[in-house]
C-alpha cells in the first residue's frame, strides 16, 4: 500500500497500477505493454524469474523489490535494478518515474 500510494502521488491520477499475487497472474500481466514493473521474488505459485525474462526480452523496464539477496537472482538478471526488503518509497517513485520518463 505504501507503494500505491507514493507512485499515484508522484505521477497522479494518470497513473495505472496493477497489483498481482500470483506467478501465473504475472505471467500472463507481462504479456502486455506496461511502463514498468515491480517484482517480488517470491510470490504464490514460485519466483518470479520467467516473469523477469518475459519482462526484459520485451524490453520493459522492471526492478526486484525483494526480501532476497541480488545473488538468488539467476545470472541473466543480475542487471536489473534490485531493490532490498526493507526499501524506502523514495527508491521506488524515483525507479517508476524514471523507467516511465524513458518510455
């Protein structure tokens, strides 16, 4: 909640935020072309990491938000931005705003 709230009061009404618990509700999520995304590792039904490849072959801007470390994260994604459990909601508006300014 934290984060909806930061991001929609960063980049206003015009914003689009969907939330999704779930490895297969990710999935089929990064089948579109969202500005950006926020992944946790693990969430219902696994990790996220064919989520990320999905996401990083589409070219869609995306960072780890996670309670893992950087080196759970399979070495193909180890350049995306991760950002660590606990992260500062400054860390996130700035990643969104960034990655939705590049778009």
């Amino acid at each position: 909640m934290d984060i909806e709230s930061a991001v929609a009061e960063e980049l206003g009404d015009d914003a689009v935020m969907l939330i999704v618990a779930s490895v297969e509700a990710a999935k089929r999520e990064a089948a579109k072309n969202w500005s950006c995304a926020l992944l946790d590792i693990d969430v219902v039904g696994g990790k996220t990491f064919d989520v990320a490849a999905s996401l990083l072959q589409n070219g869609v801007p995306f960072a780890f938000v996670s309670g893992s470390t950087p080196l759970d994260v399979p070495k193909p994604l180890r350049d995306v931005q991760f950002l660590r459990k606990p992260f500062s909601t400054t860390d996130i508006v700035s990643f969104v705003a960034s990655a939705v300014d590049s778009r």
